[in-house]
C-alpha cells in the first residue's frame, strides 16, 4: 500500500487541458532537465514536436506515428503500469477478446508482485516494456543510475521470465534529460513518450465513462500514441466501446515494433 500511496503522490493532475502530459510538471522543464508534453491539436492532427524536443530522433525516440499516411489510420495503446488493482487483468481481457495489441510499461514492484500476469502479457502477444526498476526522477540520475534503473529491471525480467524485456523505455513522469536518452539508446533502447495521455491516474478521481471517451475521442489522430494507465477502472469500463468505435472510424491498432521498424528487436 505504500508504494501505492507514493506512485499516486508524484502523479497530479494536469494544469493545463491544453497539454498532453503523464503529469503536469510546472511548466515544460525543470532545473535539473525537461518534462515531456505535447499540445493537444484541433481537427484531429498530429501533435508538432515542440522546439525543445528537436533532438528527440538522435536518441531513437519517438512520440507519435509521423509518417502513419503511408500505413492508413493507425493508433498505438501503451499502459504504463505501477502495480495491480483487478483493472489491469480486466483491462487484458478486453485485449484478448478483442485481438488487440498493447505495450505495458512496467516497473520492477508490478513483476515481483505479478508474475502470472506478466507472463499473460507476453503470451497474448504484448510487448512488456521498460519504465525502470523504482520509478525515479531520471532527469535527476547520473548516467549510472539511469543505466542501473533500466538494467535492474532486465535482469529480473529474465530471472522471473527467462525471456528478454522488449527494448522500449518510457521516462517515469516524462522528466528526462539527453544524457538518458543516450545512455537508453547505447543499452539498446527506443525511448517512447506518447502524443495524448489524460488525467487517469488517481483512483480516488477518476473522470466518467461518458466524459473519457469525449476526451480521448476529441484528441484522436491517426499515429497516435496513446498512453493510458491501466488501474484505472474508467479505462477498464471503457476499453471494450474505445476498441469497437475506433474501429468503426477506420483505425487499426499498430505494435511499437511497427511504430520503430524494429520487428521485435
């Protein structure tokens, strides 16, 4: 319950409903480095990559699918996952049922305490990705914590899995700096941010079904990365009528093996 309690605490809601953030920071960076946000656009078009963000491709890092006109409507669902609250397994069922693929950002409390569901993810055909070991500030971390974050939780994914971590990182909170897209990209990595998340993450305020899919619905553009996190139980009541109405507009549900051209490497 305490890591509960302390994940929650570092995830507030957002201070603008102009920007796309995990959390909403103050302003677009800090002392130490930057914090991650997009603007939301009107008639459905891909957020631009803000100015600060230009080196994003030099690291391998992506936030939405750019060149997605050549592959038709497509949109990416990856979950950032702290721990397990009954939402996630439901949130898997919905997947499952629907032929869905997903990204699940997960962190090393999530794999100790969930192994059978890990597993699931692998076996249903997710990608299990990394979002460090203990979900620290990385825009505050030396090159060697940034480094021991990533490869802390590698080494338990083998050991509890014997398989590999699929290659994809994502920046607890977005707060960054270019020194650990670096170091992400020399241990193997695609850094992957996101182009429309929203205010889902606190359980004890959780929007309606009804105002959720308004808000999702209002920002959606073909490539885009949507981050969602899957505790939440209005993304769990959701999910089944976000699927089939997406799929009625013509999108389909892309992997970050697409997104990256990495075909699962």
């Amino acid at each position: 319950m305490k890591l509960i309690a302390c994940l929650l605490s570092i995830l507030i809601p957002f201070s603008t409903p102009a920007l796309t953030h995990h959390c909403a920071g103050h302003g677009r960076s800090d002392p130490t480095g930057l914090r991650w946000y997009v603007r939301r656009t009107q008639d459905h078009v891909t957020p631009e990559l803000p100015s600060e963000f230009s080196r994003l491709t030099e690291y391998d890092g992506y936030y939405a699918d750019t060149a997605c006109g050549e592959n038709g409507k497509v949109v990416y669902l990856t979950f950032d996952a702290g721990y397990e609250n009954g939402n996630v397994e439901k949130i898997l069922d919905t997947l499952k049922e629907k032929e869905v693929p997903g990204a699940f950002f997960i962190l090393s409390h999530f794999l100790t305490a969930n192994p059978v569901l890990v597993e699931r993810m692998i076996d249903e055909g997710h990608l299990v990705c990394n979002h460090t070991a203990r979900h620290r500030n990385m825009a505050k971390s030396s090159d060697e914590e940034m480094k021991r974050e990533l490869t802390d939780l590698e080494t338990l994914f083998r050991e509890r899995t014997g398989r590999e971590i699929s290659k994809y990182y994502r920046p607890p909170e977005g707060s960054f700096k270019w020194d650990n897209l670096a170091v992400a990209k020399e241990l193997g990595y695609a850094t992957v941010f996101w182009s429309f998340a929203y205010a889902d993450w606190d359980n004890q305020r959780q929007p309606s079904p009804d105002a959720a899919l308004k808000k999702i619905r209002d920002n959606l553009h073909s490539g885009a990365v949507i981050l969602l996190h899957p505790t939440s139980v209005t993304n769990a009541k959701i999910m089944p009528e976000l699927i089939d109405e997406l799929r009625a507009q013509g999108y389909r549900f892309g992997t970050l093996d697409e997104l990256t051209g990495r075909n699962g490497k």
